[in-house]
C-alpha cells in the first residue's frame, strides 16, 4: 500500500474534525449573540403588555411597565453591542481563517514551482 493514501486519509480525518470544531464554535458565538438581545427584548415586551392587565394597583402597574422598558432598552444596547462587535472580530477571524486554510496549498504551489525558500 503507498503510504500516501493513509497519510491523505490522516489527513482528511484532521480537517474535517478542525471543521467540526469551528463550526460548532461559530455557531455557539452566533446562537449567544443572537439568543440574549432577544430574549431581553422578548422580555421587556412581555412585561410592558402584563403591566396592563396584571395589575389592579396602579403602582404594582409602573413597577412592572419600569422592569418592561428596562429590559428592553437594555435588549437594544445589547443587540448594538453585538453589531458591534461583530463588525470589529469577525472579519480579522474570517481572514485569518482563510489564510490557515490556504497555507497549505501555497506551500504546494512555491514547491511545485521551486521558488519556495528552502
């Protein structure tokens, strides 16, 4: 057997499991940014809508409508902190993401070519 069809098989197997990783990392920062803001935003509306019809004392009412508006204004600066955020990492990431994945076949092309530094 060459041993090149093992060594591309190791090899296969480990970036598939780098992927895996990756993606499974992309996807829990994706789900925190995204699940937070609104689940606060969801939140304050529930409790500005319950401030209405809950109570019978117009004091329990504001209390309630307060924590509502609170929420959810904090819902909306933690949705601005996300976009924020979000535009300053993810393209560096992305970047140097795409470099990690092309290393390898550029060092393939400066060997075929032999230009490469040795």
């Amino acid at each position: 057997i060459p041993i090149g069809v093992p060594l591309a098989g190791a090899f296969i197997g480990v970036c598939a499991a780098v992927l895996g990783v990756l993606a499974a990392v992309l996807l829990s920062v994706l789900a925190f940014v995204v699940v937070i803001p609104l689940c606060l935003l969801a939140a304050g509306i529930v409790l500005c809508g319950i401030s209405f019809v809950l109570w019978g004392a117009p004091a329990n009412a504001l209390v309630t409508l307060g924590c509502g508006l609170m929420l959810f204004a904090l819902g909306v600066l933690v949705s601005l902190l996300a976009i924020k955020l979000c535009t300053l990492f993810v393209p560096p990431v992305f970047r140097a993401f795409v470099a990690l994945l092309r290393w390898p076949f550029d060092k393939l092309r400066s060997r075929n070519q032999g230009g490469g530094v040795q």
